[in-house]
C-alpha cells in the first residue's frame, strides 16, 4: 500500500466457502507482501539520531530483528558523538556519556545491553538469530536513551520557558 507496486496478500481459504465469503477470508490475510514498515517518532531528537532510532523500529516491524538491534546499536554511537564522544570503543563512550552527566547508572545500564546485543553482530559473529522479544527489550532502551538525552530535558526546557513567557 505504500509502494505503489503490486501487493500480494496469503490467508487460508477453505474450499467450501461462497465467493463473497472467500473474498471476505482474503481481506483478513495473514500476511502481505511487501510488508508496510511500522516507524515511531521521536520528537525533540537531532534529525538523523531520530531517523535512525525510526528505522530499528520499521526493521524489527517486519521481523529483521539483527537490522533492529544494529540500527538501535548506531542510534546509542550516533548519541555518543553528538555529545563530543568521538574517540574509543563503544564501551569507552557510553562510559564518558555516564561520567559527563548526559546518562544516569540506569540508563547505562540499558544503553550498555544494547551494546552487547549488537556486538557480535557488529563484528561478523552472527551466531543465534535474535527473537522479536530480544529486539523489543533493545528499542524499549534505546527509546530510554533518547528521552533521557534527548526529550525530557526538552519538555522541562519548554514548560519553563512556558513559565517565563506567563509571568
């Protein structure tokens, strides 16, 4: 429906039924094809940091859970750099992210599973297929990374400045 090629939909249809209830059947499908990406908005987060943390979402929407993980593995680097978190491993930026204040013990401790989810895959060591499950608890805290950095100090930014502007 989004890409404006042919669509191909399954469901099972017994053999039995009438013609307009095999039509109803087949507009309760199991599956199309191509599938329509679900993304989610992160509002108050730098362009492109947003645009990646929409992309692990649409990934993981279609079952490509290594691409969610490694997209979600990106959005905690691209996090790291754009606070001036260039140099060192992964592990060596979200230690400097925690030490500059940007991140609480919590947080780090979810950005640091994201990290380790992502690593062998990262690194070519693809072993065990992650699970829809594996790759909702990485966008659930790569979600928390982003509203810790990014928009809650936005919306307290912006009700102060509500304030200001009322008094």
């Amino acid at each position: 429906d989004q890409c404006r090629a042919p669509s191909i939909g399954t469901a099972p249809v017994p053999t039995n039924l009438t013609p307009e209830a095999a039509k109803s059947a087949l507009n309760q499908s199991n599956l199309w094809m191509p599938m329509a990406a679900e993304g989610k908005d992160f509002p108050d987060v730098p362009g492109e940091i947003a645009s990646m943390a929409d992309e692990a979402h649409r990934c993981a929407s279609i079952g490509a859970y290594r691409a969610a993980i490694m997209s979600a593995r990106a959005v905690v680097e691209a996090t790291c750099k754009e606070h001036g978190i260039v140099d060192g491993t992964l592990y060596t930026k979200i230690e400097k992210l925690h030490a500059a204040g940007k991140i609480g013990p919590l947080v780090k401790d979810e950005v640091t599973e994201i990290r380790l989810m992502g690593n062998d895959m990262a690194h070519g060591d693809l072993g065990e297929a992650p699970t829809g499950d594996d790759a909702g608890e990485c966008l659930a805290y790569m979600a928390e990374l982003l509203e810790e950095v990014y928009q809650r100090p936005a919306r307290v930014e912006a009700r102060a400045a509500k304030r200001a502007g009322s008094s």
